[in-house]
C-alpha cells in the first residue's frame, strides 16, 4: 500500500495518516513498527539499495574501481561498450 502512494503522490505528498488508512490499520499501530515516515521509506526502498550496491559490487569490486574512477568520462565510454557488446549476438 505505502509503496503505491509514495509512487502516486511523492515523499513529501504521502503523509502517515494516508499509509495507515490504506493499510486499514490505525496510525499508532504504524509508528509501532516504524518511528518515521522516513525508516518506513528507507525499509521499502532496501531491496532495491541491496541490488545495486550489490551489482555494483560485482562489476565494480572485480576491477577495483571506486566511485572516483567511475565519474571519469572514459569510465562512462569503456562501460557503455562494454555493456553493448554483452548484448551482441
């Protein structure tokens, strides 16, 4: 439900009140499992932070390049071709 709405109305648009309605549960039973809108946000949002720390890890871990290297224009130039020529048949 809270993911609907935060996806519908943005962050600052989805108040507490409207995910405890949605759920069907009253507002303190909410703040029982998360303190803030902000840790509920951060608990939806976890799966996809794992992934791409984890992908990053992997592709980027291998190499040993850091966040530095990868804002390098050539870093961009060598991922794209390399990206491309992994789709190639």
């Amino acid at each position: 439900m809270s993911k609907e709405l935060f996806t519908k109305n943005g962050f600052r648009g989805t108040t507490t009140r409207d995910i405890a309605a949605a759920a069907g549960i009253g507002l303190s039973n909410l703040y029982h499992y998360f303190s803030s809108k902000d840790e509920l946000f951060v608990y939806l949002l976890k799966p996809t932070t794992d992934e791409m720390e984890r992908m990053l890890d992997e592709h980027h871990g291998i190499k040993g390049n850091d966040i530095e290297r990868m804002q390098d224009v050539n870093y961009t130039e060598e991922s794209l071709k390399e990206a491309c020529c992994a789709w190639e048949p």
